[in-house]
C-alpha cells in the first residue's frame, strides 16, 4: 500500500524540495555541465517529476515515460552534459525527495514505516526506469551522431 498522503506531501512541498535540489546539483563538484543549465531547465525537470509523481507511480504510461525520457536523454546528448552526470541529476532529485520524507517527522508506528518504506521501493523502481531511458535515448543520440561524422 502506497501512502497517498506521503505522495501529497511531495507534490505540494514540489517548490521546497525542487529549491534543495538545484541548491545540491549547483553545489556538486561532479555536476559542472549540469550545474551550468539554465535554472529554469533544472527547475521544469524537477517540477515535472514532483508534482506528478502520484500519477506516475498509480497510472505510470510506460510508453509515455520511455519517449519523454529518451527525449530527454536526446537532449543532453545535445547539451554536452555527459550521460553519468545526467544520471547523477536524477539520482539527486530521488535523494531530496526520500530525505523529505524522513526529515518529515510523521508518526512512527510500524503502520506509518511500512507505507513510507512501500513509497521508497516504488520511487526506487520508478526512477530505474528513469535512468534506462535517458540512458537509450542519450545513447540513440550518440550513435546517430558518430554515424553522421562517419
């Protein structure tokens, strides 16, 4: 059982958690090419995933997430972020949105644990399908690149 209210809890903290994000992917030393993305890009990337993460994880298309995914993926081919950043990104956006969670402070009976665990392993999972696609789609594009400087 997935808690709903820990779901609304993301969704409407969506600016709070978006702004420990960029703050985390500014601060990172391993994030120069991503950290040099306008704020708006970080902050869009963010939102999408936050304020629609109940949707996702309930009704979750999964034709829609590989196709906006490897698109992304396409996209920071593009941008000249390398693909273990581009990772590292999504890596940090699950991060602060699991320590908001625990840093939440909600009741600690074992009814209470076992939803916020449950939510973990389904955030897990979804953003492994996250990182497959971006991973094909910035793949895709390398390929069709070095296949047109051939």
């Amino acid at each position: 059982m997935i808690s709903g209210k820990l779901i609304r809890l993301i969704e409407t903290h969506e600016e709070q958690i978006n702004i420990r994000i960029i703050r985390q992917i500014r601060h990172d030393a391993g994030l120069t090419h991503l950290a040099g993305l306008p704020e708006a890009e970080l902050r869009e990337r963010g939102r999408e995933i936050l304020q629609n993460l109940g949707h996702w994880l309930a009704f979750g298309d999964q034709e829609e997430i590989e196709r906006q995914y490897e698109g992304i993926g396409k996209i920071r081919y593009g941008e000249a972020v390398p693909l273990e950043e581009s990772i590292r990104g999504l890596c940090v956006i699950k991060d602060e949105m699991i320590d908001f969670i625990h840093e939440l402070g909600i009741d600690r009976d074992s009814a209470a644990l076992y939803a916020e665990e449950e939510l973990e392993r389904h955030i897990w999972r979804f953003f492994d399908l996250l990182v497959i696609h971006l991973t094909r789609g910035y793949e895709m594009e390398w390929r069709h690149a070095k296949r047109a400087a051939v």
